[in-house]
C-alpha cells in the first residue's frame, strides 16, 4: 500500500481537492486497495469542515465525490504513517518539513515536482484568487503526473 497525503493551508480547497481528484483517479484505474488518499492542513482554521463552497462545486461539476472530507491539521505522526507528503505550494512545503526529522524529509514534495515541464510552481490559493477553476486544472495535472509515479511503486503485476 502507497499513502499520500496532500497538504495545503487550510485543508478546505487546494488539498481537499487533491485528496478528492486522486481518490477518483485511482479509483478509475482500479487502485483502491493499494493507493491510500488523505489530505490535511498546515493551519488549524477550519478543523472539522467539509470543503470549501467553490472546491465542492468545481468537483461537483466534474462529477467527483467529496464525501467524507473534513479539515484536519497535519501532525507529526503523519510524517511517519505517509510515503508522500505532498504541499501544494512552496510554503505548504516548509510548514510539513518544519515537522520532518532525519530521511522523513525525502518524502515531503511539491506537487508540481511529478509534472515534466508544469511551466507552474505553486497552485496558487483560491482561498485568496476565487479561481477554483485554474486550481481544478493544476490539481488534476499534479495528480495525473502523481498517479504514474505512483505505479512505479506498485508490484510489477498492477
Ligand atoms: P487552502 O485555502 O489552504 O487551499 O485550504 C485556504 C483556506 C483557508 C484559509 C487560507 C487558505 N484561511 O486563512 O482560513
């Protein structure tokens, strides 16, 4: 089993969306029971809340669930239960490997990191932009790119 956890500030629109796209996506190629989905949030500002209005419709619209989502904050014991620790912008990054220690570090990415060429750094905050849309679209690129990468670490027969 791989474990990801896709981390953003607050845990209610960029990470949220993550979380919700790629559990769909492995769903699609039929992964469920060796990919495991998790999100969470640098900040402590919405623990407990579904996803924000603007992330919910945007994946409403793309017909994918959010069902069972709710803002956490990130803790220490993620870095050790998780194979990738994924921010989905720069400072997302150095709020996750402000809790690293020692190798735990290797495992902390950008979720750009996985796309050849994204032309992108951050997914920028819709939270402050209101354009959940272009989030949409990074966020489903970051994880297309994620999903290959993934199945690098699945047995040879998947
Ligand atoms: P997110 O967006 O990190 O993509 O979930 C934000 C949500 C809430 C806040 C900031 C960013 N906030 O300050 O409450």
């Amino acid at each position: 089993m791989v474990k990801v956890l896709f981390v953003c500030l607050g845990n209610i629109c960029r990470s949220t969306m993550a979380e919700a796209v790629m559990r769909h996506k492995v769903a699609a190629a039929g992964l469920e029971d060796w990919i495991l989905v998790d999100s969470a949030g640098t900040g402590r500002y919405h623990l407990g809340d579904i996803p924000h209005p603007g992330t919910r419709k945007q994946l409403e619209q793309s017909g994918i669930s959010w069902e069972g989502i709710y803002a956490r904050q990130i803790e220490r014991a993620d870095l050790g239960a998780f194979d990738y620790l994924v921010g989905m912008d720069r400072e997302n990054v150095q709020g996750i490997l402000r809790l690293a220690e020692g190798e735990e570090a290797k495992k902390v990415f950008l979720l750009s990191d996985f796309v050849d060429d994204a032309g992108w750094d951050d997914v920028p905050d819709p939270w402050f932009t209101k354009k959940f849309d272009v989030t949409y679209q990074l966020v489903s690129q970051g994880c297309d790119a994620l999903l290959e990468r993934l199945r690098k670490d699945l047995p040879v027969s998947i």
